[in-house]
C-alpha cells in the first residue's frame, strides 16, 4: 500500500495531493500514457473543463481496465494549455479523485499534439 508524505518541513500542499508517494513495488506498477480530453467516440468536447472531465474520465478507465482504480494512483502530471486554470483543474481533480490525494504536478505549457487539445493527464498507479 502506497504511504504518502506531506513533511511539516515542506510547504503544505495548495490543495488536495501529496508532497512524495511511496510504495515497496512489491506488486504490480501501470504507466498511465497522457490522456486528451477526446471521448470514445472521438469527439472532443468545447471547453477546457469538459475537457478536462473526459480526460480523467480516459485515465480512470485505462485504471479500470487494468484492474485498478484512482485510491492506486500514486503520481498524476497535468498540462493545460490555458493559463490561470488551476482552480478548475482542481475542481475536476478533486472531484474524479474523491478524496484521494497522489503526488502531482501542474503544468501550464503553450500547446499539445493538435490546437484544439485544451488539457492532457497522464498517471503512475500500483497495486500489491
């Protein structure tokens, strides 16, 4: 079981995830590849939280898939390409989270693999 750190040496976290993750690796470790915010069928939603709902909602099947869930995800790096997003990012994350709160990381960069890809969440999860 993943042990997660948050040192009163360290600034506390800004909102809900974890300053380290650790885990023994005595069992199974999935690399989550950077999901877009596209949909199964291949539409992609207007706007960058939509976006961002269909992008964790592509990370948790991929978890699920693998016969995991999001309480397994011990790191999750984030690129979006609107500046100022973190409140809603926060939002969604919390809320695809549930309470769970992995190392991760936020990143605002000037774009991604096409123009109309708004957002892109990518994850490290392992089970025993």
């Amino acid at each position: 079981m993943p042990r997660f750190f948050n040192p009163p040496t360290v600034i506390a976290p800004a909102s809900n995830y974890s300053q380290g993750a650790e885990h023994a690796l005595a069992g199974r470790r999935l690399l989550v590849s950077g999901q877009i915010g596209m949909r199964p069928d291949g539409s992609l939603p207007e706007g960058l939280e939509a976006q961002m709902e269909a992008a964790w909602d592509n990370l948790i099947a991929v978890l699920a898939h693998a016969g995991m869930a999001v309480n397994d995800l011990v790191k999750v790096t984030v690129y979006v390409t609107m500046p100022g997003s973190v409140g809603p990012y926060r939002t969604v994350r919390d809320r695809k989270l549930a309470g769970h709160a992995p190392a991760c990381t936020y990143l605002e960069v000037s774009g991604l693999a096409r123009p109309d890809f708004l957002v892109e969440v990518e994850g490290e999860a392992l089970k025993e």
